[in-house]
C-alpha cells in the first residue's frame, strides 16, 4: 500500500504513520473478513499464532532507517506494524498455513514479498493432490504483491500455501583515508576496513479470500414408483438425465446465472394410467431444493355405438367421473329410418350402471362403461295401419264400381233378373234425391255421395236405373248362359 523504504522520516513521522495504516488495515479488514480464510496473515499479533513453522524465522517490527545498539536496521513492514523475516545466515527457515475452500466457491490466493539482495524466497501452493504452483524471487525488489486463482475445482479440498526464505551475509571491504603525522609531516595513509551486512527476505500481508462461484439445485421426484422414471432437463436443452421415483440428483451452476429446471409433466404406465405433475417446472438461481411431484390418473373410456358421449378422459384417483350421452333417440339409416324406426338409448353397462342418459363412477381404477341401444319399431305401426286402411278402401271402391257397369234402366214393382251369379234388384220407384249442393243421397241407404256419383259408394245403388248390381260383372252381349 505504502512505500516507505528510502523516505528519511522522523520517529514521529513514523509513528503517525505507523498508526494511519493500522487503522486503514483495521478498515479494510472489516471489507473482506467475509471470505478470508488465512488467519493473522499480517502477522499483526506479533507472533507467528496460526502459522506453522520450521527453521529460522522471525516476527519482525516495522522499522525504517532506525540505528539500533550500533546497527543499522531497515525493516518496513508492507501494512500494520509487522512482517515475517524468514531464514538466517545462509539457513533456510519457513511458515506455512492450510485453508480449507468452502464447496462451491473460488479463491484468490495473495501476498506481499521483498526479497533483500543475495536472498532466496520460495512459494508453493499445494493441495492433497499435488503441487498447484510455485515461485521463486531472488531479485533485489522492494515490496511486490503476487496473486493466483484458485478456481471452483478446489472447492472442498484442503489447500496449503508455504513460504521458505534463505537469508545471506554478504562483507564488504572499503579502504578509509586517514591523516596520521610523521617526523616529515602530515600523511595519508588508507586503512582498510570491512563491512558485514546481514540480508533477508520478508513476507506480510498474506490472504486467502474465497467467495461463492457455483450454486447446486437438488432436484428429488415423489409420487412416481420406483420403476418409473422422469427427463430432467435444463433450460428446455437437449442434455438431460433420468431421475428414478424417490430419487433425486444435484445440479451445479455458476453463481449469477438463472436457470429452467423441468420434468416431464406425463409418465404412462401402460394405456389406462398415467402420472401427471402440475408444476413440471421452475426457475433456480441460487442453492435449493426442488421437489416435483406425481399425481396418478386413471383413464375413463365411455363407448356408445350411437349418438356422441361425453366425459371420457384422465381422472385423478379418488375423483369421481361423470359422463353421459347427447341424445336418447337416434333414426335408423335408410327407408326404415323414413318410416320412423329408430334406435333408443336403454341405459349403460360396464364399470358403471345406469338407466339414465347421465352417469358418474368412482375413479379407483382405469373404468370402461358402454351404452346400450334397442331398435325401435313403434312409430312404424300408425303409418303401416293407416296405409292399409287407404289400400282397403280403394279397393272397395274398385270392388263397388265393377259390379255396377252395364245396368239398366229404372222398372216399376220389385223384379229379381238373375244370370247365374249375377243379378240386379230393382227398387221401387228408382227415386232418388238430389241434395243443394248437387250431392246425391242414396235411396237405399242414405249415404251420401257426391255430386254425380253413377252409383252409391257404399252399397253400389245405380242411380240411373235404379238397380243394384252384386255378383259378377255383365258382359256387354248380355247375362252369361247359365
């Protein structure tokens, strides 16, 4: 944060100093001790608390151009009031500390270096599995931040971060003029003397900080047997998987995308049962639970050979069905349909019964009801009597008017002519009378007939002759022999 080295500040200068960056580490501290997982990573407690350690390492104030007992020190700290000095003279010495990455979370690993001249730093990363990364700083630097990323495939997994230094002596030689006198005069004369300066290298500031990178989904199926499964699928896509009745699977996506979960809303179980989830899908966005759940369903079949049914379908179990049928009556195809032969509804079998056009079962089970018909021939009979009636009457009529073709003419006294099986009987006086509107009454038997009518249309009375002929038909030539 702060670059100190090669600033000539008073000791209350620097204490100042010393004092603002506590606070602005105390600060930023509060941001991201959240998700920091490397504890005194500052080594603020003045102590290497939480590190483990080996060889020659210390816990170094900040100091800066400060003669202390004679010696020259420079140790800035790179924030807060300490730094670790790892190694000794030409000696190795180290600290290291294991995290462990929450599930589904991502890590930044970081830490601040300054490696003195002639000294060695060495930082690794590693997990059980293996080596993740290692570096190596030799240059003479003042402070340096390096940083790695840990991405979500480490999450879960211990993970250590390890620092091993090397320090070095290094002496120097100067000859130092001096002034001494002699019997001839002043000299100079140079002494040689050697400088012994002892160098490190520093770490401070160490950080681990994760945060979440992945969300899981756990998606379970009830309602479904065993034997069964249910499509998972992710945003409509074509990758799925199957999800067994009773059981579940998880699903992990990046944090910040939203994704559609679904299942297929029909399972079949055979042709007459089915499962059915009503809310076959749902949207996920962060860590949940989603359970999709199965209702089964029976199937109705309502038959009828005539006329159009209602009410077939899928029922859940339990539930009761109704169905019924449109019409009762139905006209048969073709000339017996004409004449009013027809089929009519009797009522229904099956899985139900019932006499009446409407009905209702209870769905405890895949149900078969069917519509049972008779064929109907009353409204035949009318039209059959009434036309036999017309036939018979014509027939009469035609009966009557052939007896009385070739009659004669009106006689006085009562006469029986007879020719075999014909004859003709006169009536006395052959009167007959003419009512106002021209009708002619019979004589005889009093019908009415119209107006003229040869002859009665009931009892074959000739108007003209006054006879009445029965029996067989005349010949024009006369009787026939007898």
């Amino acid at each position: 944060m702060f670059q100190l080295r090669n600033i000539p500040l008073s000791r209350i200068n620097v204490v100042v100093l010393l004092l603002f960056m506590i606070y602005l580490n105390l600060l930023f501290g509060v941001v991201k001790a959240d998700g920091e997982l490397i504890a005194n990573g500052g080594f603020e407690s003045g102590s290497f608390s939480d590190w483990q350690t080996t060889g020659i390492c210390e816990v170094r104030p900040h100091r800066v151009h400060e003669r202390v007992r004679g010696q020259y020190w420079h140790e800035p700290a790179h924030s807060g009031g300490y730094s670790a000095r790892l190694g000794g003279e030409d000696d190795w010495g180290g600290v290291s500390q294991t995290v462990l990455i929450p599930e589904c979370s991502e890590a930044y690993v970081s830490f601040w270096y300054r490696v003195e001249k002639g000294c060695i730093l060495d930082v690794t990363i590693s997990t059980p599995r293996g080596e993740v990364t290692k570096w190596r700083f030799t240059d003479e630097t003042d402070w340096r931040e390096a940083t790695y990323h840990l991405d979500p495939s480490y999450a879960g997994s211990p993970v250590t971060i390890d620092f091993r230094g090397k320090g070095h002596k290094t002496t120097e030689y100067i000859e130092i003029p001096v002034t001494v006198w002699t019997d001839i005069g002043p000299m100079v004369i140079y002494e040689r003397r050697s400088s012994v300066s002892l160098n490190w290298p520093y770490i401070d500031d160490v950080s681990v900080e994760w945060r979440k990178a992945l969300y899981k989904v756990t998606v379970s199926i009830s309602g479904l047997p065993g034997d069964l499964s249910s499509t998972l699928k992710v945003d409509g896509g074509s990758s799925a998987s199957q999800v067994k009745g009773g059981g579940s699977e998880t699903l992990t996506f990046n944090v910040g995308t939203s994704h559609e979960i679904s299942v297929e809303e029909y399972i079949y179980q055979g042709d007459s049962i089915r499962y059915r989830c009503e809310g076959f899908s749902a949207e996920a966005s962060t860590d949940t639970n989603l359970e999709f759940t199965y209702v089964r369903q029976y199937l109705l079949k309502v038959s009828s050979p005539y006329s159009s049914v209602e009410g077939e379908g899928w029922y859940y179990e339990g539930s009761t069905a109704r169905f019924r049928v449109s019409d009762t009556q139905v006209p048969v195809e073709g000339l017996q349909g004409s004449l009013g032969v027809k089929y009519t509804f009797k009522g229904w079998i099956g899985d139900a019964k019932a006499e009446t056009p409407e009905g209702e079962v209870l769905m405890d089970s895949p149900k078969l009801v069917e519509a049972v018909w008779v064929k109907d021939y009353s409204s035949l009979y009318l039209p059959v009597i009434g036309l036999a009636a017309l036939v018979g009457a014509v027939l009469s009529s035609v009966i009557y008017l052939h007896r009385g073709k070739g009659g004669r003419g009106l006689e006085e006294g009562p006469t029986i002519v007879g020719y075999g099986e014909v004859g003709e009987e006169t009536i006395p006086g052959g009167e007959f009378e003419t009512l106002p509107g021209g009708e002619v009454k019979c004589p005889k038997c009093g019908m009415i007939n119209a107006p003229g009518s040869p002859l009665c249309s009931r009892c074959g009375f000739r108007f003209e002759t006054g006879t009445e002929v029965y029996g067989e038909e005349e010949t024009e030539e006369g009787p026939a022999d007898s």
